[in-house]
C-alpha cells in the first residue's frame, strides 16, 4: 500500500482464498465460474449452435436497438470524463503513491497497451471496414450517398470513431479506476475493489463476487470467440496462400500453436513472457506499418490528413445519437463497438493496469487514450486508404468484387501491392503472435482474479486458463463452427448492460478515491 494513501479496510487480499492442489482460489469465484464454464460446454453438446445464434442474435439485436441512446451517452460520458480528469489538479497523483517507479519502460509499456487491446482488430479491420463504410456493404455512415468523395472521408472518420478515443477512454476509465485503488489504496486487483468507496465491506460478499464472476465470463468467452474467428481467418489465410484446404483440423491446429505459446507465456509471467511477445509484436507491426506507407505513399500523402480531419470534424455529429437516420448502420456498427468494448473492459482494463504503476493519472490517460489513438488513425488511414483507393480504380478481387470474403479482404489488397506475398506471409505471424499475446494476458487477468485479487498466482493456474480458454474455442468450433462463435459473441456482447453500470458508477466511485487521495496528499 502506498505511504500516502488513507487506509480503506481491514480486508487483506487472498483472505478468502483456498490453497490446494498448487492452486491459490478465491472462494467462491474460481468455483462458480469453473462450474458455469462447464455448464456451458455442456450445454454446446445438446443445444443446435444454429438455433442458440438465432436466439442470442434476436436478443443482442433487442438489446441494440432498445438501449442504442443509452450506449452512445454512456460511451461519450466515459470519453469526457477521463479527459477531463487530465486537466484537473487530480492528474497529478502516482499510481503506487509519490515515489513510485515504472516497472516497464514506456515502449514495453505501449506495446503490451496494443497487444492486449485492439492490435488484432487493426489487421483485419482496417481493410474490411473503410471498404465496407465505403461501398454501402452494411449501410453508411450518416447515410451519405457511397463511393463518393464525402462517402470516402466519412468512411476514414467512422472508422477511426470506431477504434479511437471512445474505445480507450473506455479501456483507460476501467485500467486507471481498478490501478488506483490497488496500487494507491491496497485493494485487491478486482473490479469489485472499485466500488469500495460507494458499499464499503459489502464489496467482499456476493456483489463483489457476481460483478467478478461476470467479469471471469466476459473475459474467458470473448477471448476464446475471438481466438476461434481468429483460427478461422487464420486458416482461410493459409489456405489462400498455400493452396491448401484444411478446415477443422487446420483451425484446430491453430488453437494448439496459440495456446500453447500463451501457456509458455504466463508461465513465464509479465517480464519474460507478456512483454517479451508483445515487443516483438510491435517491432513487427510497425515495420509493416511503415513499408506499406513507403510502397503507398502516394496513396498515404492522400488519406493520412483526409483521416486526421474528417476524424475531427466528424466526432460530433457521429457521437450523437438524436435524430439520426442511418439507425441500421449506428446500431450494425458504433452501438455494437461501444457495447463490444465495455464488455471486453474488465479484460483489458486489468492487464492496462497491472502495468501500469508508477505513471501519474496524466501521463497515464495521455498515453492510453491519446497514442493508441493516433496510431490507430495512421494504421486505419493507410491500410483503409489503400483499399478505398483499389475499390475506386476497380483494381483486383477488391475493386471488381467489393467486400466477399472478410478473412481474406486484406490478402486480397496485398495481392496488388509489391511484394505482396512477402507481405502477406509477415501478416500471418503478426496474426498469430497477435492471438498469443491477447490470450496470455487475458489468461493473467483471470488468474488475478479468480486468486483474489493476488499480482501473481501460480503456475498450475495459470496453465489451467489459458488451457481453458483454448479449450473452449476448439470446442465452440467443433460442435457449431461460425454459428457458435457468432452465437457466444452476441452473448459476450449483452454483458455491456450491467457492466455499463457498472462503468457509470466507477466514474462516481473514482472520484471519490481520487479526491480523498489529493486531500490526503496536500495535508502532508
């Protein structure tokens, strides 16, 4: 605990736990989730994947379209309210308290922010999506009239709108709230440690337990649905490269490689595993990045400043939802994304904190929402503006065909593109370090918190995890392929209502910790 924190509670991390069998277990959260996880897998085996997409699908579309206002101020609210706390007196607190010293330099630091957030997403959406916004695949943002030149500046906007200060103001406002009071205040790594400040002890009976169990669900199924549509596209790579045919037993094969890289990872924890994999992640990443605005440059001169604009004076119109009438296309995407990001909150927003100690809240926020963003315009404007561009020229699978296949939409613009098969066999390891790097710090975050709270648990649960949460994708995919894994998502997805709640009140609840910190800070 920190030397200028005021002390909260009693409470001691990991007094609840169990220790058996080298396990260190939170009682009753590790139980009760294992326990769900295996009704679930249970109930993949009897219940049709197709009619569980369908019910599920109706449900999250329900959902969608009921609380589409309540979504889009909820995200907006959360977006003001970290970057108004960068401008406050309140910024100027450490993480850890007034001595504390980074653990990670800030470029390790950065890249593990990328490789447990978005850096999948980028791959393939950055292609697929700009197209798609583009050419009236799934509606168009604010309606505008497509393959136009304002359809071509909205289609960069939307976009980044999508991946930028919205989704990391919602990843930082989780990672800041839960960093602050475990490394300021002593409190266990737990989301319900949160909520201290507005229910006292009662955070340690059973609504502290449901909010963490919730938050084990969310985390375990969205990572193992996004590590089996991973497989898939992975595998429709291979396979477009290769000229081979391999399916199940491909995507299969995949999960193993994926998992069990993950499993060396957390074995080898944050610094010689998570960090490790993540450097190399981006050193990769970026150096694609950069190739590809070489070889494009024309084409990067174009789109990178039409981004950066359009982006800016686009924001507004595209955060509101009153009066809007491209309702199918802010509920197909931006109500989705929002949802989708709050859901996958607890995951990231835990990892981002873990760490992250040392930093002030300024630099912190500055660093989570403001560079990823920008990265993510750069990224976005390149891989996007290339496409646009295809599709306008009417040149290749893209531009004579549009959006078909969305695994293969970016292997089909690097078909046009010098080098374009060296390119593409440097995508597929970037996907696949991509998919270990999410799943081994996913897998951290569940063992934090089914222990408790506790930094570190060991070894044999960490292994247990991340074994988990490969088994759970080779299953999904076994039983039901496409339809269980879209099915699990929209379910993953409706967990954005309670924990946008959740969310709304950690404002409130941050708030009050930080003010009590500052006070206590300056009466010293």
């Amino acid at each position: 605990m920190s030397e200028v924190s005021i002390k909260y509670t009693t409470y001691k991390v990991g007094q609840d736990n169990i220790q058996k069998w080298g396990f260190d277990i939170h009682h009753p959260v590790f139980p009760v989730s294992a326990g769900l996880i295996l009704v679930f897998l249970g109930a993949l085996l009897i219940v049709d994947p197709k009619v569980a997409q369908t019910a599920l699908d109706g449900l999250r579309s329900s959902v969608i379209e009921t609380f589409d206002s309540y979504f889009m101020w909820t995200a907006n609210i959360i977006v003001l309210f970290v970057i108004a706390l960068v401008f406050t007196p309140l910024g100027s607190i450490r993480l850890g308290g007034k001595n504390a010293q980074p653990e990670h330099s800030i470029v390790s630091w950065l890249a593990m922010l990328f490789a447990a957030g978005m850096g999948i997403g980028l791959l393939f959406w950055g292609v697929a999506e700009p197209t798609a916004y583009y050419t009236d695949w799934w509606g168009t943002p604010l309606d505008v009239k497509p393959e136009t030149a304002r359809a071509e500046r909205l289609a960069m906007s939307a976009t980044i709108f999508h991946w930028g200060l919205h989704g990391w103001g919602i990843y930082a406002l989780m990672a800041l709230s839960l960093a602050f009071f475990t490394f300021n205040k002593g409190l266990p790594l737990s989301i319900r440690s949160v909520f201290f400040p507005l229910f006292g002890d009662r955070v340690w009976g059973w609504l502290g337990h449901t909010i963490d169990i919730i938050a084990v669900l969310a985390t375990l199924f969205g990572l193992a649905t996004s590590l089996g549509l991973g497989a898939q596209q992975a595998t429709s790579g291979i396979n477009y490269l290769f000229g081979t045919h391999g399916e199940f037993g491909m995507q299969l094969a995949v999960i193993v490689f994926v998992t069990s890289i993950a499993i060396i990872s957390v074995i080898r924890g944050i610094d010689g595993g998570v960090k490790v994999l993540s450097n190399i992640n981006m050193a990769i990443a970026f150096s694609l990045l950069i190739f590809i605005m070489v070889i494009a440059f024309p084409i990067v001169q174009k789109y990178v400043p039409m981004a950066f604009m359009s982006y800016f004076k686009n924001i507004m119109e595209l955060s509101i939802p009153n009066g809007r009438e491209d309702t199918q296309w802010m509920h197909g995407w931006t109500v989705f994304y929002w949802a989708w990001w709050i859901s996958w909150s607890p995951f990231v927003g835990m990892f981002i904190a873990r760490v992250s100690k040392g930093r002030t809240i300024r630099v912190f926020l500055l660093a989570v929402v403001l560079v990823p963003t920008l990265v993510t315009l750069v990224w976005m404007a390149t891989f996007g503006g290339i496409a646009i561009d295809q599709v306008a020229r009417h040149v290749g699978e893209l531009g004579e065909n549009g959006l078909t296949d969305i695994s293969l939409t970016l292997f089909h613009v690097y078909d046009n593109l010098p080098l374009g098969t060296l390119i593409s066999y440097v995508s597929i390891v970037l996907v696949l370090i991509f998919f270990i790097t999410s799943s081994d710090s996913g897998s951290l975050v569940i063992d934090s918190i089914t222990a408790g709270g506790k930094l570190d648990a060991p070894v044999p649960q960490r292994i247990f995890w991340a074994s988990v949460e490969g088994l759970v994708a080779a299953v999904l995919l076994w039983v039901g392929g496409t339809e269980a894994l879209k099915a699990l998502q929209s379910g993953v997805v409706l967990t954005a209502l309670p924990f946008s709640i959740i969310m709304l009140l950690m404002c409130v609840s941050l708030t009050k910790g930080l003010r009590s910190e500052y006070k206590h800070i300056n009466m010293r």
